[in-house]
C-alpha cells in the first residue's frame, strides 16, 4: 500500500531539483571586460547564417570570452561565435585545459565540451556546442 504513493512524493522533489539546475545553468551576464574583447574580436565583421559544425584544423584559435560564449578565429576576416547550450562554469578563467569530444574532423553543435584541471587532472564542468555563427569581414 505504502508503494503506491511514494511516486506522489518523489515527483515534486524531483520537480523542484530539476528547476534549481536551471538556475544554476544559467549563465552569468557579460562583464564590460568580455563585451569589449568580443566588440574589437567582432568589430567590422558581419554576421552570417548559422552552422551546425566548423573544421576543427580550422578552430585552433579558441578564445574564452564568457563561461558561455567562445570565439574561434580562423583568420583575419572569419571568426565563428559559439553561443553554449548550457553554461560552463569557470570557463572564461582559462585556467583549465579545454578539450572537445569529437568524432569527427569537425567541431559539431552537441559535440561536448570537458573542462580538466591543468595540474591535478580530474575533471571539471562539460557542457556543449551550440550553433556556430560566422562573422566576416566585408570585401
């Protein structure tokens, strides 16, 4: 008897975890430090159409702008902004080692993102890809 309603206990706890993860997800606004080094990455470029996946020989130059935005710049003219899907905390300190799980030649919108401590090794935060939108500069 007492097994039918443990469901109806369970639930509203699980309820209550599951929308303080997305408090916790979500990302911490920009500070005028980042907005200006994403203003002079991305100033006289234009937008252009979102892409699920970029080269990743081309995406060796990863800037950490927030804990949820990166900046990988190809060259002088092609930068692509990559808006997480979740928040990662601690990222923009670049103090950790970045390393992309990938099954391709490519970097792809999903593809996950583990954060390792440089000195210990263990693991910290991972997150995820979201779409790459490049921004050039005008011909």
């Amino acid at each position: 008897m007492r097994t039918k309603f443990l469901p109806l206990l369970v639930l509203p706890l699980a309820m209550s975890a599951c929308s303080a993860s997305e408090v916790a997800d979500a990302p911490a606004p920009i500070g005028e430090k980042q907005a200006k080094q994403l203003a002079k990455e991305l100033d006289g470029k234009t937008p252009g159409e979102p892409v699920n996946c970029i080269t990743s020989i081309n995406a060796r130059d990863a800037m950490r702008i927030s804990d949820d935005t990166l900046l990988y710049r190809v060259s002088g003219n092609l930068v692509y902004l990559n808006k997480l899907r979740s928040s990662c905390p601690g990222l923009a300190r670049g103090d950790d080692i970045m390393v992309v799980e990938t099954y391709s030649g490519q970097y792809c919108r999903g593809d996950f993102i583990r954060q390792v401590d440089r000195y210990s090794g263990m693991q910290g935060p991972s997150c995820s890809f979201g779409d790459f939108i490049p921004y050039r500069k005008a011909k």
